[in-house]
C-alpha cells in the first residue's frame, strides 16, 4: 500500500497472493497431522510390560501425540480464519476499485456529453 494522490492504493494482488500461499501452507500441515496422528503409534508392550514406568511412558506417548495433532489442526484454523479475513479484505477494495472507477467513468463520460455543470 502507497500514498497516492489524495489517498493509499491498495496492492490487492499481493493480498490474493498471500492468500494463496496461506492456503498452501495449511494444505501442506494436513501429511503432519495425518503422521503425527498415525505413524507414530506405539504398539502395546513394546515398551515392556508389568512395570508403571512403561504404562507411563506409552499414555505421555499418546498424550502428545494428541496434542501435537490438535495444535496442527488449530494452526491450520488460524491459518483459514486469516487467509479468509486477508480475501475478504481484497475482495472489499477491489470492489471499491472497480465502483471508483466506474463512477469516474460516469463522471467523466457525463461531462463530455454535456451534462457537466457550467
């Protein structure tokens, strides 16, 4: 964004292109998620058996292994919450672009034809 005469103009490529790469990121987390989730199990007893300290380590397995997985999926809802906001944005000044042009167009087009003032 830059000054322009008499306001800012808006780079909305840039903000669709930041949307697009948003969005690639939060596709590229989904084979993480999907590997953290299941290629990470622990097969019963491989740790050992009929001791606590096995049982322990095989649930703190478990226990981030969920975590891991949902802080994955939270990034990938702030990721989508952004990128929506970031389109919409564009979508708003691009819409803004097109009415501010075509309403100089009018003004302009009117004026030529002899319906501006005197």
């Amino acid at each position: 964004m830059g000054a322009g005469t008499g306001g800012y103009r808006v780079d909305v490529t840039a903000l669709e292109s930041t949307v697009r790469q948003l969005r690639a990121v939060a596709d590229s987390l989904d084979a993480p998620r999907a590997a953290a989730r299941y290629d990470t199990a622990i097969p019963a007893g491989s740790l050992g058996s009929g001791f606590d300290g096995a049982s322990a380590l095989a649930g703190k397995h478990d226990e981030m292994r969920d975590w891991l997985g949902s802080m994955i999926a939270e990034l990938q809802g702030f990721i989508e919450q952004y990128s929506g906001e970031a389109k919409s944005a564009a979508e708003a000044y691009a819409e803004q672009e097109h009415r501010t042009r075509q309403d100089f167009f009018s003004a302009t087009a009117g004026a030529s034809w002899g319906g501006g003032t005197r």
